[in-house]
C-alpha cells in the first residue's frame, strides 16, 4: 500500500483534502476547512509539478498556516466586538427610538418596544404621538428624550 502511496502522491493528498473536507462537514467549525482546501492544493500542484514529499510536507504546513492566518484575519475585520450586555436587554435598547401610545404623566409613561411594554421617564411632559429615543437606562426604567426632526 505505502508503494502506491509513493507511486501516486497526488492522489494522497486529494483523498487526504477530501476526508478533511467531509470531516468539517460534520461541525469542526473550520478547524479541517483550511488543511482540507491546502491538501487539496498540493495535491495539485504534486500532479502537475512533482517534487519529494518532504516539500510536500513543508508545503501543506505552510499553506495550512497562511489560510487559516488570513482566515483570521478577514473574520477579525468582519466582526464588530459586542459590548458585554450578556442578559443585559435594558442596556441593548439604548438609541432605540419608538412612538408614545399615552402621554406622561409627571416624567412617567409607557412606551412599546417590539411586543414588551416598558416603563418610561421624560422630565419634560409628552404627548401621544412622540417619538422618543431611549438615552439611558436606571433599573427598568427607560429614560428618553424628544426626537425632534
């Protein structure tokens, strides 16, 4: 067997990308993607140029190594950090604006927020109709302003 192996490294590499490949198809979160996709690449590249295995080797380590670097690298640009609000949803709806449904009274009212009614606070008095902007959050109290356009 090691004979064939040696007679056709191509094709080592190409089953060797294709087992990687299927295993990440089973949830590896991409840890497999990027040796799959490089044994896949010198696999090709032993076909059409072949060259000892242990440039072989050398050059699978280095291609799994750049791909999943620029892998990184192009996630780390996509993603925006997340303020740590974990279980914090009062704090997530800081900047959301709404529509009054009731007017203040003394500071107070409520407003909706998708399918939640929440309780609100103005120091200046609001009618229905206001569109306000949540600007901080005490308790469960939302604190807004006037939206004036």
């Amino acid at each position: 067997m090691l004979e064939a192996i040696a007679a056709n490294p191509s094709w080592f590499w190409l089953s060797l990308g294709g087992l990687l490949l299927a295993a990440e198809m089973l949830g590896a979160s991409g840890y497999m993607l990027w040796s799959g996709i490089a044994a896949v690449v010198v696999g090709a590249l032993v076909w059409l140029f072949p060259f000892s295995w242990e440039m072989q080797g050398v050059l699978f380590a280095v291609l799994t190594v750049v791909a999943a670097f620029l892998w990184w690298y192009w996630l780390s640009k996509r993603t925006k950090p997340q303020p740590d609000m974990l279980n914090q949803r009062t704090h997530q709806l800081l900047g959301t604006r709404a529509t009054l449904t009731e007017p203040t009274i003394d500071g107070f009212g409520r407003m909706r927020v998708g399918d939640s009614s929440w309780r609100i606070y103005c120091a200046t008095e609001l009618g229905v109709g206001t569109e306000v902007e949540v600007i901080f959050v005490e308790g469960n109290t939302l604190h807004v302003r006037a939206v004036h356009h």
